[in-house]
C-alpha cells in the first residue's frame, strides 16, 4: 500500500462504474446462490419446493423488465390485455411484450431527450418521483429497467403510442455505453411497448441460462399472471398461462394433508387480496405488492400473520386453556399476499422486502370472518397447542424425574412401601384414601399386614379432571404430581406393564358415597387419558370397598361385635324386605364415611382383604368408550341422554354387584358413577314445581318445622338443619345457603324465604360482602308461610333417609318460585340459568289459566333496579343501566346492569384511568343504590356521544338468556322449557291436582273433626244425664262400654306419618292448623290427656294400651269439660265445622287457588312498598349529604399517543360496522340506528332540567363545551345545517389559553373551505365565539394544565371574552381536539341560576338573574400577574411552547377533529407530540 499513490487509493466513479463494480447494491448477488425454491412443474402442473442454483442478480434484471409490463396495467386497465414473455435459453436473449398504452413518443422538453431514450438509457429517470401522488405500481427509485440495460451486452425497446401516432426503435450496446440513434416512424397500429436484451453473461460469471435459473424465470411468469388482474392474459413462449387469478395461483402450491377450502382465500377488498393455509415446512409466504415478488416478506406479511396469529391464540387459549406464544403458531402458517401499496419502500433496490408501515399502505386489510373461521377449523390451532404441550409436557417430566427410585422424599403425609422401587415393587400395592381420617384407618388395620408391601398416602379432595385441563394447569395439580411421582409415571412413556414403575397396585379407598365413586372415577381418567396401556394390565387399578349398612343382632354381649356387612343399599333392601317384622331385632348402623368405621373395624377388613379388593378389569373398547363419555369435555350431548335415560328405581340387577371380585369399567361407570352425575344434577337444578334445590328445601323443611318466627343465629339453623333434615356435606355449604335465601339486593331475590337480621352481603359486591354465619340471624319472613301454605305440608310426598322422615321430594308453592327469584346453577352435562320474574304478572298469568284465558308473554324483572330491561331477539333480553351525559360534561350513572356489582364495576372504571379514557369520577353509592360520577375525556367523550355508544363503552348493557330454562319435573326427569310461560303452564297442571288433593284432605280433615265433635258432645252429655258412668269402674269395662255405644275410636297422632313439620312430637292431627279452629278450640277438643295409671297398668295387655288411646279423646278430658256449659260450646262448634265443611264441598280446587292468590298479592305489594320505602329514604338522606362536584375544576391532560391509537382504532372498527356504534333496540330487534339522523340533538333534548339535575354544577348554567359535546357533536356524519336555520356552525375551538388570559390578541382566522365529503364544519358566525388568530408575542403565557373556570356564562351567551391583560399578549395552544359545535340559535335556550350573592354573579360575569335572558357584564379586572396555581416557566420552556402552539395550530386549522383525514395527520401529531405539551386547554 506504501507504493500506491493518493490517486490510487481513493477513486471517484460515475454512477454507471458504481453499478458494474458494486452490483450487489442494486441487484443483489451476482454470485450463484443454492437453496430451495418454489419452481414450477410443467408436468404436474403445481408448484413443487426444490433446491434451486440461480444467480439473483440476473433474477433481477429479468424481473425488472416484467414488472415494468405489470406496472402498465395499473396505468392502462382497460386497454392493457396481455403480456408475452420469450425466453431464448440457446440465443440468451429475453423478450417482454404488453399491449397496454405505449410510452410517449416526443421529446423532452427540458432534456431535449426522447422520452422512451431518457427512462430506458439514462440513469435515475422515473416517472415515480411524485410522492405527493398515491401510486400502486413498482418504480420507485428511478433505477429499475436501466440496471437490465447496464447488464445486457444488447438492449432493445420498441414502442407504439396511438396518441403520438409515431412507432419508437432504439439499440443500446456495451451495457447501455453504445447507442444507436432512435429509430421514429409514423404508426397507426394499436399501442404495445417490447423490450429485448442480452444478458451479459460475463458480468455474472455465466456462459448462459443455467436450467434453474430458466425455470427461476418462468415461475416468475406465472407470479404475474396469479397477481395480475384476471383480464390480463399472460403467455411464456407463445404458451398461455392457465393461471388467470391469485386463487387459481395459490391453488398451484400443495395443500400438504389439509382439505382445499375456499374459505382460506378472500379477496378482502380492491388491494388486498389473501390466503392462509397449513405448513408442514414450517413458515412460508408467497407475497407481491404491486406484482413485485417479496421473497422475504416484510410489514405487510407481518400485517396480515399477526392478525391470524391473534386469532389462533385466543382460539386455543379460549379452546384447551393452553397459552400459546406467536413462535408456536408462525411454523404453520402458509401466507400468501397480493397487495397493492401505496409508494412502497423497500429494504433495498433488489425489492425484497416491503418496510412501509402499515399506516402508510394507503387501504387497511382487515380479515373477514369467514377466513378466520376456516384458519381455526384447520389443524393450525391443535398443531400450535400440541407444541405448547410439547414444551409443558418436558417440564413436568423433568418435575417429576426422581434421581433415586428407590426412596421418594418431599412428599408430605407419604407412608412409602418398604419394597417400592425395588426388587419386588411389582408386589406393592400404593392406597389412595379420601382424606387424612381415611389414612388413619388404612393405617390402623395395616397393622395386620406386612407393610413392606403397603403405600399409603391420602387425597387432598378430588383430583383433577385432567383429560381436557391444560398441561400448565396439570403441573399445577400437586395430588397429579404426588401420584405421578410415588408410582414412578412418567407422561411421555408409554407402559405396557408395571415392571418400570414403583408400584405394581395402585388401590383406590374412597367413601361409599357419590363423592366417593366421582373420587375413583376421576383417579381411572388420570390413568386412562395419560397412560391407556396400564388401565388393560389385569389387577393393575384397585377398590377397596367398605360396608355402608351393618345390621347387628340385638341383646348381644358387648364384646360380640359380629355383624352382617352390606356394600351397596339394593342389597341391603333385599334383606330387610326377606325377613320382614324381624328386622326389629337388629340394630342396624349406617356408615357414610370412612371415618364412621374404628379402628378395631379397620384391622377387620384387611384382616378379610380379599372380601374388599376389587380388580378394575378391561375387556374392550367400549370400556374405553364410557370412560371417555363420563370426562370428555366434548361429549356433553352424550352425557345428557346418559343422565335422562337413568332410572332412580334401579332393582337390585341392575345396581352395582359388590359380590364379585372384579367389576368391569364400563360396569362401574354405568352403575356406580351415574349416581355421582344425577346426585351432582340435583345439588345443582332445582324443581319446577318449588324452585327449589335440595339444599334449600332441607332449609325451609327445617325452618318450618321448627316454627321459625324468632330469629337465630345463621349458624345455628344450619346445625338444625344438618340434625332433622340429614344434610351430610358440610354446615358451611348450608350458611352459604341459607344467606342466599335471605339476601334481597338487586339482582337476588325478588321474594326471600328468609328474614334478614345482620349484614347478609350488598349489591356492592354481590352478596359475598355478607358477614359470618356465627353473627347473623334469621328467621322465616312473613310471607313465607303464605307461598308454602300449611295445608299443603299434609299432600306432599316425604322422603325416608336412614328411617328419617325429612323434606318432600318438592314444595308446591302458591306460585312458582323458580320465575319469581330464579337460579342458576352447573350440574353434570347440565347448567340452568332462569331469569328473574316479577311475581305479580306471575299471579296475574296464573289467574288467567284459571280463567281458561292465555298467558301473557313476561320478561325478566328484579326488584329495585332502575334500568331497562328489552327483549332483543326470542328468548334474549339486553338489561340497560341508567347513564346521563349532564350539559357539564359528567356521565352521571345511577343504575347497573343486571349482575353487574358496584365494586367490580368501580375497578373498571379504574381501568378506564388507567386508559386515560376517564379523567375523574366521584361516587355517592349506598349498600342498595349506585352513583357514580364520571367525568370523561372530553375527545372520548365527543365521539362516543356522536357514535351512539356511551352506554355500550361504559359497559352498562349485559344480556339476560332464558333460553336455557332447565329444571326437574314433577317425575325426577331433567327438562329444558322453551320460556318461562312453559313453565308456568306446567306449574300450573301440578299445582292444580295438588290443590284437588287439599280440598280431598281439607273435605276428610273437616268430616273428622265433625265426627269426634258429635262423639263428644254425646259422651258429656251422657256422663251430665248420668247414663254413662266413668268413675269407679275399670277400664276395660269402661273401654268395652264405649265400643257397645258406638263411639268412634281416634287415635292420637292419625296424620303424624304424614308430615313431621305441622304435628310436633306429641301432638294431635291438626293442631297446627289453624285454618279451621281457634287456639282455644284446640286446648278444648283435642288436649291429649294425661295417663294418670294406676294398679292396672302393669298388667294391661297390647290390645288394651291401643283401645285406650283409641278413646283418650273422650276419657282424656278434664272434669271442668264435662258440665252443660261444654256441651252448648262443643254444639257451636260442630256447628261451625258443619257449615265449615259445606262451604268447602262447594269449592273447586281453582276457587281454592284464586282465594290463596288473592291472599298473597296484597303482602307481596306491601313488601315491595315497604322496600321501595327504604331505598328512597336511603337515597334522600344521601342526597341531603351528597357535595357538588365542579369538573370545571379539573385538570385535564392531553391524550397520550398510545391513548389516540387506541381511540382512532375504536372509531375505525365501528364506522366499518355501519358509521355509528351498534344501538340494543328492544323494538326494533336489535336494529343498527343513526342517532344522529332524524332526532334533535341530545343537548337539546336535555336543556329543560329539573333543579336537581343541577345540583353539581355550582352556577347553574349549561355548559356549553359539555352541552354540545352531549349532543349534536362535530364528528363524523354531523351536518352543521341540520339544526342551524343559517348554516352556521356556532363553533368554538377547545384548547385556546388558560385561566385569566382570555383569549382575544389578533383577528379572527376564517375556516377554510374543505370538501362536501369530509362534512367538515363551516366557518364560525359572527357574534359566536371567534376562533383565535395565533400571534408571536414579546411575553408568552402557558401552562402545563388548566382549570376549567372561564367555561362559563360567556360561552352560553355567546360572547367573545376580551383580553383583560393589556400589557401581555396571549398565545393560546390548540390540539386536535375534535371541533364540538353549540347548539343553534334558534333552539338555544338559557340556563336558570341558582345564586345567593352578588358577589357569585360578578364572578359568573352576569349583572342579573332573570331566568329569560342573562346579559353579560364586563369581566372584573384582573391583576397582571399570573395566577398562583400556574406555575412560572422557564425560558426554555417558554420557546419550546411557541413551537407546540405553531404546530398546533397548523393541525386544527384543517378541522378540529381527531379523526382527520388528511395525509399530514401522522406529522402534526408528531408536532404536537415533540412540542412537550402534556394538557388539553379549554377555553372561550
């Protein structure tokens, strides 16, 4: 280097040596490349990925010339119909013909150049250099064809322009340094432009065309001919291409297993057209914009994937709960794109990679639905969450990898087999207990055992369902991770036998319950869905079975504890019904637990193991089949008709046969398993007839059992209920239970059962803010006992459990419960949600059945709530909160959605700050009423009121469905009813009979007491007269007598086995009933008497103790009863039950009805007053305390940039919808409306206010900025002559200067004209408020952020404020707030004042108070100094704020919208973004 000179060293080159000695700058590579290619096979006709030897900087030079053809159907569509492509492998010459608009043949004026000589053979010459215009073609940089001439030993153009009538010829040689002079003739042909070249092949270290480099070329051919318009025919070698359109092109790749769907392609709109199916290759994308070929992709491929990516994630999280991250789903994704953009950019000259934004593409692409269905039915979503579980399925193995399989350590409560993991662990058998209680006695009776044998570890509840859990959520499974590791399992291997594992047994020990067979049945479907294999190795799955009856002989000795075991309750039914009476002499003992068995019973079972070890046996794949059915997600169908088909009188062959030592899969499914899936369905779907679970009707049996008027401890109803009504699960299920019946907060009940008495829980949070059981209280409402009446406790049917009568199998309530509060719950294969109904139009629908009339259709209703509830299709209703857009710019939201609590709903309101979407809010609400004060950004709050959709943004609308009303009938049977008239009217026929059977038993009751009144009146006046003698004799004489007189024996307690809540213990027939006699009549008729003995009684006989008891109610009766007086009381009292009786023969059991309804509609009117009575006298006492809130007083900030997008975004989305947001419209089913078409302003419509409403706003007037921003507003598809009689647009500029600044200082600056389609506002009026000239000033005054305080009278009156300081001028700030226009003129109506002083009306600038007309005072004088709360600002900051007021400026003198269309949005935001500006100005 020493020796080269300074000229040596550093070069100068012309443009034309730059490109031959750095060709890799403009063509890429002219070294020969090898990697695989799609290529063209002719003889298959598709496209086939092979690897490939091409030189890409040759590639290119051919590429070149065949866009330019492409580029001119962009410019000649309809004349334009054909390009040709020859391609001389032998000659290595290339020729491109299109018959579309030949080049201009004429000179250049200012270069004095043809044109077709200047673009062909002069460097950087382009017809592409315009960006100001939106072009869609490939040129770009003034490059393209010139680089083929530069590379071609021979370069040729010939062209005819029909227009210049003139044909052009020229020959360039020596890469383009030679040129033959032009060649120009007359032509009156048809335009066609033809370019040949030569490739020099020396210049690419080439002798020619290599065969891939010729089949490089004509796949090319056949890209044009795919992304090309279908008009345009292309040819290769006078051959036409049949490829006429890009579907047909797409349809050349290989589908790879995947089923050709045209839904994967769409044709989304005039530039984009697109097409997703599956790889097997991993990523690939065939992409062209503007017929370009982007092989390596670039923003519109990101574009378009990262929409399909954003799909196929939420699907498959939605789907398999599995989450999926973007380089899962890429690897199978095939994309192709063809796209026109607008002045594209490229990475480089080569045009392989597109790098313009997607802002910038000039058309959006959003996916139709359609394609995005199909890309989520293809195999993409199950292929990325098979790699999610792939990677999952690693972790949890390496989790579970035990470093020494002889000893496990870190597992708690594990009692570990001695042999496990070692010579003889295929011995071992690993116990699974329900519980620590189940532990203790697996361990008690191992004593008798040899432990080296015997694992025991307990279950932490059940298992998981793991067959459709996600992996992460399996990992999370820590009873999944103990089993797995203790037996040795691992999730990727698969076993054919136990040789590999720690255990050769795994033994299930659960209780003989439902809970327990669920337990066993989720353990098989762990196994069974992870390691199939195991589930066939005979003796692998085990079940140790205990008794749940043991019936011992009575009078045995202590110590002889021998009994006869049962393992199943058919069993047990069988014996007792063969020895009949003797069951008396048996103790007989029910085991619901494993923790009701001792330990000393323990050791017996493994004493006797063979006795309780059932083999799990597989014989084929139906067994496989039910396991499936039980567990699998996607077999719910399957699961119902299981359920439905189930009959509860299973007979002793059909239930499960513990008798035998191994039990089928299917077997136990069917037979064991079934009973946990309809005992889980009748936890979980109450009855039609009571609206009932059974849970709560153990509540209610137990509540009136007792007679619960007086109110006690939540807690301690729950012990009463778990003791007399034989509730087994846990007491805290019953308090959850038993507060839900009580709670009366919108959206619960409409008519409690029970009577609250503490804190039972709020509409704040749902009901879950309700306090311990342990302090509340409760009782039975008032109400209560006229929905259930009495008289129907006799007519229902009891249930029998272990010998206890308990609740009825349902109620029969005056009206049906299940409308009137609902329910909602989640059984096995079901789920029932019923809506809320107002019991009233329930009792008015039931009185017309009883008049034979049709019922009325009924919508939801909740007692209190102050919203809208509207039926927007069958069966589908939208409930509505109450939101009120106040002039002053506050959303006031008094009223909730239907499920929708207060706390959860201020948490999003939390969001919504977060989100700068709310700026403030205040809120006011009580335990039962919602107020909440929202102040919104003022552009989000323009364009949602001008969208329609400030409800819907607030998320004040949430459906209610009653389209999944499903309930138990009055056979046991699950049924699904079509609406809630379906189920009044069956409701109806049940309750019917059930009143007939009152009246049957009322008639009976009545005929009774009527009998034994007879009876009595006639024994007192017999033993009065004397001619029936009761002292001093014996009683079987005395009992003897009665029977030869006639007396009718009534034996005491006749209807106790009838029903145990009416008649207590002791009690007679009838005597709560008090329907048909006094308290007195009771004590007087039917006291029972007291058995006073005497020397007899030890030797009275069975028979005698019966007829006594027969007659107590005669001989049972006081002395004072038998006198004259007696009989004239028990005379009128036969009389009354007489005539009683003859009243009731003439009822019919509708009569009955209507009298019970007519009874309940006055107490529930009287409930809902006295509620209503409290919830308005809350709300008063809150409003006398409730402040005012000013928002005029808050600083507001400038939306942020993410903020924008975000917002833009919204607007963009909802005007592709229909320009305005969807509007929930009950009457009109649903349909889309403009409401701004056809309906005055909503500022109009709200400027009449009642005093209250202004009760926030501390002068009384009608903001104008909020006013207008609630109404009319500027945005999109207003019309500024809708309402303006002139024309005029009444506007005023947000955003001009600050407190004590008032804006004035330069004339008024007109808005400029725009065109009709932007609907951009007119110029202001004259005596409005004037828009502010900006003006550079010596003294600058800003701030960061701005009190809302001059936003007042002077906006309303329309007048421009004037600039109070004269030695400073104001140089106001704008931003791209949206333009929001005042109400007009005509319609303007003044706002009415509430002030006190005058000193309130000086600062309001107002000299009077006349309610019609407000006359503007001059404003106070004001010192020059700058207000306190206004920070003083540097210099600097200073400078920096005259910038931002410029840029601004220029940004809203377009239109003040947010949305603008214009093409220098993007710049004046950033503008304003760089400008440091971080608040948004208001002022007049």
């Amino acid at each position: 280097m020493a020796n080269r000179t300074v000229e040596e060293i550093y070069q100068k080159k012309t443009q034309h040596e730059h490109i031959l000695s750095r060709p890799d700058m403009y063509i890429g590579t002219i070294e020969p490349v090898t990697e695989d290619m799609w290529l063209y096979d002719e003889a298959e006709n598709i496209m086939k990925l092979r690897k490939c030897t091409w030189t890409p900087g040759l590639y290119k030079i051919f590429d070149e010339i065949l866009v330019n053809a492409a580029d001119n159907k962009v410019r000649d569509p309809l004349g334009q119909t054909a390009i040709k492509v020859w391609i001389d492998a032998e000659r290595g010459m290339v020729r491109v013909y299109n018959n579309g608009e030949g080049i201009p043949v004429q000179r250049h004026r200012e270069h004095n150049l043809w044109v077709p000589e200047m673009i062909f053979g002069y460097l950087l010459t382009s017809s592409n250099y315009d960006d100001t215009e939106a072009k869609v073609t490939g040129g770009r940089n003034g490059f393209g064809a010139k680089l083929t001439n530069v590379f071609s030993t021979r370069f040729e153009v010939e062209t005819v322009h029909s227009r210049s009538r003139k044909k052009f010829f020229m020959r360039w040689r020596n890469n383009m340094l030679e040129s033959e002079e032009p060649v120009i003739t007359p032509s009156e042909g048809p335009d066609y432009t033809v370019v040949t070249f030569y490739p020099d092949f020396a210049k690419f270290n080439l002798q020619g065309f290599g065969e891939d480099m010729v089949h490089m070329m004509r796949r090319r051919v056949y890209d044009v001919a795919g992304c090309t318009d279908k008009s345009l025919r292309c040819y290769l070698n006078d051959t036409k291409i049949a490829c006429s359109s890009f579907l047909e092109y797409v349809d050349l790749y290989p589908m790879m297993g995947e089923e050709r769907k045209a839904a994967s392609y769409a044709r989304v709109n005039g530039r984009w057209e697109v097409c997703v199916r599956v790889s097997n290759i991993g990523f690939q994308q065939v992409s062209f914009v503007n017929s370009i070929a982007t092989t390596r992709g670039g923003t519109h491929v990101r574009y378009i994937t990262d929409q399909v990516i954003a799909k196929v994630t939420e699907q498959a999280k939605r789907k398999s709960k599995t989450e999926v991250k973007p380089h899962m789903i890429r690897p199978h994704l095939f994309v192709f794109i063809n796209c026109l953009v607008e002045n594209p950019g490229f990475d480089s000259q080569t045009k392989e990679t597109l790098n313009t934004p997607k802002n910038r593409f000039g058309s959006t692409c959003d996916l139709p639905p359609s394609m995005i269905d199909c890309i989520l039915k293809s195999s993409i979503v199950e292929r990325a969450v098979e790699m999610a579980n792939s990677k999952l399925t690693r972790e949890i193995a390496s989790k579970l990898r035990n470093a020494d399989r002889k000893q496990i350590l870190g597992i708690p409560k594990l009692d570990d087999a001695n042999e496990a993991g070692g010579k003889y662990s295929h011995r071992c058998t690993l116990i699974l207990t329900e519980g620590d209680s189940a532990k203790a006695l697996c361990t008690a009776g191992l004593a008798v055992k040899d432990r080296d044998y015997f694992g025991v570890f307990p279950l932490r509840g059940k298992p998981l369902n793991v067959r459709d859990a996600t992996l992460k959520k399996v990992m999370a499974c820590a009873e999944f991770q103990a089993v797995s590791k203790i037996m040795g399992l691992d999730i990727r291997q698969k076993y054919s036998g136990v040789e590999r594992l720690r255990y050769g047994h795994l033994m299930i020990m659960s209780d003989q319950d439902h809970d327990g067979s669920h337990i066993k049945g989720l353990i098989i479907n762990m196994i069974h869905h992870y390691w199939p294999d195991l589930i066939k190795t005979p003796g692998f799955l085990q079940q140790f079975i205990t008794p749940i009856v043991k019936a011992r002989k009575k009078g045995r000795s202590d110590g002889d504890d021998r009994a006869i075991s049962f393992f199943s309750m058919p069993d047990y039914f069988e014996w007792k019904n063969a020895i009949g009476d003797g069951i008396r002499n048996y103790e007989i003992r029910y085991y619901k637990g494993l923790g009701t068995s001792g330990a000393k019973e323990g050791r017996e079972y493994f004493e006797n193991i063979d006795r309780h070890r059932l083999d799990f046996v597989h014989e084929d794949a139906t067994d496989d089949a039910r396991i499936v059915m039980a567990f699998a997600k996607d077999k719910v169908e399957e699961r119902k008709h299981w359920i439905t088909q189930f009959k509860a009188n299973t007979n002793v062959n059909e239930s499960m046969n513990y008798n035998v030592r191994t039990v089928r899969y299917s077997e136990f499914v069917d037979k064991e398993l079934i009973l946990f899936s309809v005992a889980d369905c009748e936890r979980s779907i109450p009855s039609v007839i009571d609206g009932l679970k059974p849970g709560q009707r153990k509540i209610i049996f137990s509540s009136f059992k007792r007679r619960l008027t007086r109110s006690i401890k939540v807690v301690q109803l729950a012990g009463y209920v778990s003791e007399h009504a034989a509730y087994h699960h846990g007491e805290q299920s019953l308090v959850q239970t038993i507060v839900g019946l009580a709670q009366n907060f919108v959206g619960s009940n409409n008519v409690p059962l029970l009577q609250q008495d503490g804190q039972f829980g709020t509409r704040l949070q749902g009901g879950k803010d309700h306090a311990a059981g342990r302090y509340i209280f409760t009782r039975l409402t008032n109400i209560a006992r006229y929905i259930y009446h009495p008289s129907d406790d006799f007519v229902v049917d009891y249930k029998d459990d272990d010998g206890l009568s308990v609740e009825p199998f349902y109620y029969v309530p005056v009206i049906p419960m299940v409308l009137v509060n609902g329910t909602s719950g989640i059984g096995t294969g079901f789920a029932t949600n019923i809506p809320n109904y107002s019991p009233l139009e329930v009792i008015d629908n039931l009185m017309r059945l009883l008049r034979g009339e049709e019922v009325q259709p009924m919508k939801p209703w909740y007692f209190g709530f102050a919203g809208t509830i509207e039926e927007k299709e069958k069966g589908k209703f939208v409930s509505t909160g109450c939101a009120n857009v106040r002039p002053d710019g506050v959303v006031q939201i008094t009223e909730l959605p239907i499920g929708t609590w207060t706390q959860g709903y201020k948490k999003f309101l939390e969001e919504l700050r977060e989100k700068e979407v709310v700026v403030q809010y205040r809120e006011h609400n009580t335990d039962v009423t919602v107020d909440f004060e929202v102040f919104l950004h003022p552009e989000v709050l323009h364009h949602w009121v001008a969208q329609g959709c400030v409800e819907e943004r607030l998320q004040l609308r949430e459906y209610i469905h009653a389209t999944n009303i499903i309930a138990f009938d009055r056979e046991g049977q699950i049924t699904k009813y079509r609406d809630a008239e379906a189920v009044l009217k069956e409701f109806y026929l049940v309750r019917l009979e059930y009143y007939a059977k009152r009246r049957d038993f009322l008639i009976g009751d009545l005929r009774s007491v009527a009998s034994k009144l007879e009876n009595m009146v006639r024994f007192v006046t017999e033993v009065v007269d004397g001619r029936l003698i009761v002292t001093r004799r014996r009683k079987k004489e005395l009992l003897e007598e009665l029977r030869q007189r006639g007396y009718a024996p009534f034996p005491l307690q006749q209807k106790k086995k009838v029903s145990s809540t009416t008649i207590q213990q002791g009690e007679e027939e009838g005597a709560a009933d008090a329907t048909h006699a006094t308290a007195e009549d009771v004590f007087l008729v039917l006291q029972p008497a007291v058995d006073e003995g005497g020397d007899e009684d030890n030797q009275e006989t069975p028979e005698m103790r019966r007829a006594a008891r027969d007659y107590d109610y005669l001989l049972g009766m006081r002395l004072w009863n038998l006198t004259a007086e007696m009989i004239a009381r028990l005379q009128s009292q036969l009389q009354k039950a007489r005539d009683e009786l003859a009243a009731l023969e003439k009822r019919t059991p509708k009569d009955l009805w209507a009298e019970d309804l007519n009874q309940l509609r006055p107490r529930i009117e009287n409930l809902f007053e006295e509620r209503a009575k409290e919830i308005a006298s809350i709300q008063r006492k809150k409003m006398e305390k409730k402040r005012s809130f000013d928002p005029r007083r808050l600083r507001v900030p400038l939306l942020s940039e993410k903020a924008r997008q975000a917002l833009a975004k919204e607007f963009i989305k909802t005007e592709k919808k229909g320009g305005r947001a969807a509007r929930v419209d009950g009457d009109a089913g649903g349909d889309r409306k403009n409401p701004s078409v056809g309906r005055k302003p909503a500022a109009k419509r709200r400027r009449k206010k009642n005093s209250d409403d202004d009760s926030d706003d501390v002068d009384g007037d009608d903001d104008l900025f909020m006013s207008d921003a609630s109404g009319g507003g500027g945005g999109r598809g207003w019309r500024p002559d809708d309402d303006d009689e002139d024309g005029g647009s009444d506007g005023v500029v947000l955003g001009d200067d600050g407190p004590g600044n008032n804006a004035g200082g330069g004339a008024k600056k007109p808005q400029p004209k725009r065109p009709a389609a932007k609907r951009a506002p007119r110029k202001p009026k004259e005596e409005g408020l004037k828009r502010v000239k900006k003006e550079a000033a010596k003294k600058v005054v800003v701030t960061d952020d701005f009190d809302i305080d001059d936003f007042g009278i002077e906006a309303l009156t329309r007048t421009a404020p004037k600039c109070n300081n004269k030695n400073t001028t104001t140089t106001a700030k704008t931003t791209t707030a949206a333009f929001i226009p005042p109400p007009p003129q005509s319609t303007r109506v003044a706002p009415v004042i509430d002030t006190d002083t005058d000193d309130d009306l000086a600062l309001l600038g107002v000299s009077s108070v006349d309610k019609k007309k407000l006359a503007p005072v001059p404003p106070a004088k004001r010192s020059p100094q700058r207000p306190k709360s206004q920070p003083k600002k540097s210099q600097g900051s200073r400078k920096r704020r005259r910038s931002s007021s410029r840029s601004s400026s220029r940004s809203s003198s377009d239109e003040d919208s947010f949305f603008d269309d214009d093409d220098d949005d993007d710049e004046d935001d950033d503008d304003e973004a760089s400008s440091g500006s971080s608040s948004y100005d208001f002022s007049d």
